[in-house]
C-alpha cells in the first residue's frame, strides 16, 4: 500500500471509520418513492411496510434522520407509520429531495477520531457506474445530507471520487473487505489504480489493510457490492453467503471468496443463501449479508424462505447482545438493494 500522504487528511488526523456495531446517534433512511425502483401498488406497498418495520426497530435506541421531499411527504409517511403501528418516537424528518432510498450508497460515510469528534467523508455518487441516469440527482442529496451535519458542527472531507458505502465493509480496526468487481472497475475512477484507491481508502477511512475479494451475487446491479455477501460482525469475523447448489451462478463466486477470507486468518462463518427469486425480467439479488446492525438489534431481510430461521439463528449467536429482527425484504429487493443498502449509519 502506498504510504505517501497529506497531513490534512482524516487519517493522520486521527480519523478512522467505526465498525457498524460501534454505537450509533442515528440511521439515515431516505422513504420509498420512485416510481422505477417501487411501482405504485404492491410493490409499493410492500417496501413501505418495510421501512415501517426498519423504523420500528431502530427507533427505540437511536435517532432515525428520515428523508422525506416536502411537507405533503412527510404527511404521508406518518400515515404509513401509523397504518403499521409505528409512532414517530426519535423520527427526525429532514425535508431533503432524494428520488431513491439508497442512502448506504450516496450518504456521507462518517468517521471518527481517538477523541470521539465524529466527522464525515462525502464521496461522489455516479449511480453505480452511471447505470441509471435517473438516480445521478442523488449525489446532490449527499451533498444536502452533508450540509445538515456541517450545520451541526460536523467537519466534511470530499476526496472527490466515486465511492459507495455498499462497496466496503469494515471492523473498525482498520481492516476493510472490498471487492475487484467493484473498486477496481472503470466505471467508477477509471483514472485511479489499486494502490491509488488503497491509498484514498487509507486516508479517508482508516484503511490500514483491505482484504481484495473478487464478485458479488448474482442479479446485483451494484458491480459486487460487499454487503450482499461478507459482512464483518465482530472485529476477528466475517459471515460470507455460501450457495449449496453447485448449479447456482452464485455458488462459484461465492465460494471463491469465502476461500480467500479463510486464507486471511479471519474467523470466517457461512451465511446460507435464500432460494432463488425471479421476477418476469431478472433475478432479484437476495441475499441475508444485506442486514444492518442497530444500537440494539440487527434488521436482518427475510424472504419466506426455509433458510430465514437458520440465518437468523446464526445471526443471533454472533450478536448475542441484540436482539435479530426479520424483516420481510422481497419487494424491497425488487429495486436491487437490501437493508443495508437503504441504511446509513452515524456514529456517536
């Protein structure tokens, strides 16, 4: 890793980004309202019970900074809190234009120094390699998300390169899990070479080893986005989603990464893999490893499936201390993400 670097940046200032399981001062979600990701109807309908649900969840021991366009919205959302049963305990509306709920992707990620000063890295948001050209006006919402938390006295760095939440997961030691398919592919900073990135992940982040996986599941339009299949849950262990079907496109890749995480000395944990979802035009990328840890509990997607109840008891054997939550999470997919991916953490 190239070791070279300016003083000012976060990293020599102190500045390393928290494991997710770190304590929280709340979650960033942004409500379900594209039309293109969520048809109007039970699509629809269903990715709004599950953001009811995350907020249910969440809201008992930590803040919910909730995106919503307008006042009209934000009435409509408490609406469908209420329909759910879900008061606005701890909801924090924020009246900031977003057209989708992947906060994981365009938020701020934040970071924090040995003193405990939180601060934040705004990265720059091309819709995942400029795929969709109706979601490039998010990277503007990450830009008002960051001016909220500046106004809150939180410092903002901009390295002024692509990078999505999604695509690096992290012990909060300095050790990240990435992948080849993502980081490396020239959509994103065609200009910039591994030993470039490392050194921008290093000194933005805290980076102090990345740990190069290769691709991510099957249907996911993210360029193998981590959090659809390894996941750190404590700082020596990783669960990885493992396919048993050796005819699944997912099973090879899947294995190849969970071999090269066992190479690196981690405690490595299989995740098992919900059955294969399709819908009339693609395969929907399920996936258990796109859950989110909370203060106190773990949303984990579920897909009424026969492998629900055994990733959430492995689950709840790695997190002891919280409480793991299924969410239903099939028509959430529907628009390529997860949990994880509609969720942004900031630390306290």
């Amino acid at each position: 890793m190239n070791n070279s670097a300016t003083p000012s940046k976060p990293f020599h200032l102190g500045y390393r980004m928290p494991a997710e399981w770190e304590p929280h001062e709340g979650t960033w979600l942004s409500w379900p309202k594209d039309p293109n990701t969520f048809p109007v109807g039970k699509i629809r309908d269903g990715a709004e019970k599950t953001f009811s649900l995350m907020v249910k969840a969440l809201q008992q021991h930590e803040k919910v900074y909730l995106l919503v366009n307008d006042t009209a919205s934000e009435e409509h959302v408490r609406n469908k809190l209420s329909e759910h049963g879900v008061g606005t305990n701890n909801v924090i509306f924020h009246h900031i234009k977003s057209v989708d709920v992947w906060t994981r992707d365009y938020a701020p990620i934040f970071i924090k120094d040995k003193k405990g000063t939180v601060a934040a890295t705004r990265w720059i948001f091309n819709a995942w390699g400029n795929k969709w050209e109706d979601l490039l006006p998010d990277n503007a919402t990450g830009d008002k998300i960051a001016d909220v938390v500046r106004a809150a006295g939180v410092q903002v760095f901009r390295p002024e390169i692509v990078l999505e939440g999604g695509s690096i997961d992290t012990n909060g030691k300095g050790v990240f899990l990435t992948t080849e398919q993502c980081l490396l592919n020239k959509n994103r900073n065609p200009h910039l070479g591994r030993a470039q990135i490392e050194s921008y992940l290093r000194d933005y982040l805290g980076a102090t080893k990345i740990i190069w996986l290769k691709e991510g599941v099957a249907g996911d339009d993210t360029d193998g986005h981590v959090d659809d299949f390894a996941r750190f849950v404590n700082e020596n262990t990783v669960v990885c989603a493992m396919e048993d079907d050796p005819n699944d496109e997912n099973h090879a890749p899947l294995k190849e990464n969970f071999d090269l995480l066992k190479r690196t000395g981690l405690n490595v944990v299989a995740l098992p893999m919900p059955r294969r979802i399709d819908c009339p035009e693609r395969r929907l990328p399920v996936s258990y490893a796109n859950f989110y840890i909370g203060n106190d509990a773990v949303l984990l997607p579920i897909f009424d499936d026969p492998n629900d109840e055994k990733a959430k008891s492995t689950l709840q054997r790695l997190f002891p201390d919280r409480k793991v939550i299924g969410i239903p999470a099939v028509d959430l997919v529907y628009g390529y993400g997860g949990i994880h991916c509609a969720t942004q953490q900031q630390p306290k």
